[in-house]
C-alpha cells in the first residue's frame, strides 16, 4: 500500500455548515478552505439550480483533488489556488461579489496529514517543510535549526499554548541540525516525556506550522475582508480546532456586532464604530457525540456563524432600475432579500 494514498475526507459538521449559510438555491457562496471539496460539493448540490461558488486554497494539491471531486459542477464553480489572504483580490478580479456566504473551515485536512512529505504528521519520517503551499519560502526546519531558543520558546508556548515551551525549545537547540518530523518529534518526547493519549509532539508541531504559514495573521486578515463581499443577510461561517484559531474568530464576530468598541471606560463613544453583523448563536456549534464517533478528528472543531445587517460600501445607485437589474445579475435571486436590499441601498 502507497505510504501517501489520499484518505477519504470527511467534511466536519457539513449539515450544520449549510443550516448555518442558509444555503438557497442560486445562491453564491465562497468557500475560502476549499481543501478536497466536501463542503463545497455539498454546498453547490443544495445551491442547485443557479448556485456559483468562488473555492480557493492555498495547496495546489488539494486544489487537484478537488477539480477532479467537482468536475460535475464546473460550471458552477471557480476553483482558485489562493491563500484566503487575498480573499478579496481573487473576488475583485474574478468579479464574485456580493455573496450569500462565506465559509471558512480552518482544519487541516486529512489529505495534507496523509502525505508525509509534507511535515504535517510525525507518524511516519517526513521532512521538516509544513507548508501550505510549496511556493513558500520558509519551511519548519528553517525555523527550528535557525531561530534562537529564545524565539523557539516563545513561538512553541504562543502558537501551540505549550507549558513545557522552553524545556522543548533548549532540547531542540541541543540537538540540532534536525531534518525529519520523526527526529523532531523524538526530541519533544525525550524533553517532557509521554502522558496520555495525545502526543508530545503536537503541540509544538502545531506551533511550528502556524509559524510557517502566518496562519493566525492570515485569518484576521480574511475574516475583515469576509464581511465587505457579503451581501445584506449574507452569512459567515467559520469552524475552528484550537483555542487561539477560535478566540480570534470569536472577538472578531462580537465585535463587529457591536455599534461602539470604545473602551468601557470612555464616558461618550467616539470609535463611530457601526455594528456590521448579528450573531446567529452566541455559543459555538460542536459536532454530536456520533459524529464524534465517526469522525474523531471533528471533536475540537466550533462552528461560529454571523449574518452581515447592513449593506455594503459603495454600491450606491441613483437610478433604482440600474440597481435591481445589477443586483440581479450579482446573484441575488429572492425577491423578499432584493427587496430588503433596494430599500437599504435607496435609502442611503
């Protein structure tokens, strides 16, 4: 058996997701994650007849896969090999917005886990890479056989919220060079022993790939864009593993659901912030103990879910039958949501 055969994947709360977008049919829908395409296969089925979907990742690997799983729906899809960084760059120049839905599923997926090559498990010899895309210049070995301990400690203890970060950090330095994920791996079990079911190692290599890829600036980044491309009503939706992926999606929602972010101290508000979205549940959506059951990596993944309450910047149209037909050819396909929107647009 190939040591890389692509595993099946298992989209995480996929009927929770599309309860969540309140997925129409011909509506348009981002998926910023596209990964292997469960999600969006499923999205763009419930979407039909007249749905479009803007998919983009970062791995050109996947971004393979997932050609292939949607090729029934190319018609209705784009499929992009793009970080979510630039989610609003790709959406300008393919011209997809204003959108129903935004998805972001932030999991790293069985596909990257699977194949050694590429530094993301420490079950099987790898090299030290854990990019997301090849292209990237920094790799986890450049890291961990280049930063001072000090810089190691502090990423392995912010990133992977690892208490033994410096214990690890001055092991790693000791042992070094290190080019494989096994010998890595080693190094971290030597320094603070095994206990429990769950590894060492997992901590810091999780610090180490969030390093690597910027992924904690990445998702600040494309959340802030996420909300201009929706459309009033639109919905974002984000599932997230870990509690530093999950605190930054959690501020960001409630504070965009807030019209003043001044601190509680200041007597009179002065930020002119103006609350953009609502949130549709106040606790995070977790997978049932059956999906738990079927799908053990799904039992860290939150669902959080907001809904854009105003319009967009800049879609101001003097002549109302220029708007309607323009937001109908945007994708906007029911008429009690057009209606809502012309008025808030005629009004401003």
């Amino acid at each position: 058996m190939n040591r890389e055969t692509i595993p099946t994947h298992t989209p995480v709360l996929l009927q929770e997701v599309l309860e969540a977008l309140n997925v129409q049919p011909g509506g348009r829908y981002i998926d910023c994650t596209l990964g292997t395409g469960g999600h969006a296969e499923a999205i763009l089925e419930h979407s039909s007849p007249g749905g479009q979907m803007l998919g983009l990742d970062a791995d050109p690997d996947a971004i393979s896969i997932a050609r292939e799983r949607l090729k029934k729906y190319s018609e209705s899809i784009l499929i992009v090999n793009e970080n979510f960084s630039n989610l609003q760059a790709a959406c300008i120049k393919y011209d997809f917005f204003p959108v129903h839905g935004i998805l972001m599923d932030l999991g790293l997926s069985s596909l990257q886990l699977s194949r050694y090559s590429r530094g993301f498990s420490f079950q099987e010899e790898g090299p030290l890479d854990m990019r997301f895309n090849p292209a990237q210049k920094t790799t986890a070995a450049d890291i961990v056989n280049t930063a001072t301990e000090e810089r190691l400690a502090h990423l392995i203890k912010i990133y992977g919220e690892e208490p033994q970060a410096r214990r690890i950090a001055h092991e790693i330095v000791a042992a070094r060079p290190l080019k494989t994920s096994l010998q890595l791996a080693g190094i971290i079990e030597k320094a603070v022993g095994r206990r429990g079911k769950i590894h060492p190692a997992t901590r810091t290599f999780q610090a180490l790939r969030i390093a690597v890829n910027h992924e904690l600036e990445n998702l600040e980044s494309a959340l802030r864009q996420a909300v201009e491309l929706l459309g009033y009503e639109g919905r974002l939706v984000v599932i997230s593993y870990h509690s530093l992926e999950d605190r930054i999606v959690k501020q960001f929602m409630q504070r965009e659901a807030r019209n003043c972010i001044c601190p509680p101290t200041t007597p009179v508000c002065v930020c002119g912030h103006t609350a953009q979205l609502k949130l549709i549940s106040k606790k995070p959506i977790i997978p049932s103990d059956k999906e738990i059951q079927e799908n053990p990596r799904s039992r860290s993944a939150k669902l959080r879910c907001a809904e854009r309450i105003v319009a967009p910047a800049g879609y101001a149209f003097s002549d109302e039958h220029t708007f309607i037909n323009i937001a109908r050819t945007r994708g906007w396909r029911h008429p009690a949501l057009l209606q809502k929107i012309k008025t808030a647009f005629l009004a401003a």
